[in-house]
C-alpha cells in the first residue's frame, strides 16, 4: 500500500466504506482523492489533516479558501 492509500485510509476510513454498487466507490475515491489533495496543498493555516478537514466542514470561510474562491463581502442594500 502507498502513502496515498493509507492517508485515505486513516483519514476517511476508506477500507470501511460500504459504497460498491456501480460506480460509486469509484466516484467517492476520486472526490476523496480531490479533497485531500486540496487540504495539503493549502499552506494558510498549519494543522493536521484532520483539523483542516473538521475545519472545512465547519466553516464556510474555510472552504472556500480551500476551493479557491474569493469570500463574498456581504453588503446590505439601503
């Protein structure tokens, strides 16, 4: 197993994924892949994985740094 497959594995429980009609395990693994591709190559904050990902799933800020947009400045209109 290569470093790749074990992160996915540690960090997603990837061996526990009960996904295997169709194309859906394969469909899930790329957007893992994607998703931890992101996290490392995002060098903003220092943290672990599993921090970066809790933080993604919990700030909206977050991810969309991670995905690269740019944050919506909320104006109000008078």
């Amino acid at each position: 197993e290569n470093r790749l497959h074990w992160c996915l594995d540690v960090q997603f429980s990837d061996d526990y994924a009960r996904a295997r009609t169709g194309h859906v395990a394969h469909n899930l693994a790329l957007v893992r892949h994607i998703a931890l591709n992101l996290i490392r190559l995002n060098t903003s904050r220092k943290a672990s994985i599993k921090t970066k990902r809790l933080l993604a799933a919990t700030s909206d800020e977050y991810r969309a740094e991670l995905l690269g947009f740019e944050p919506q400045d909320e104006e109000d209109d008078d």
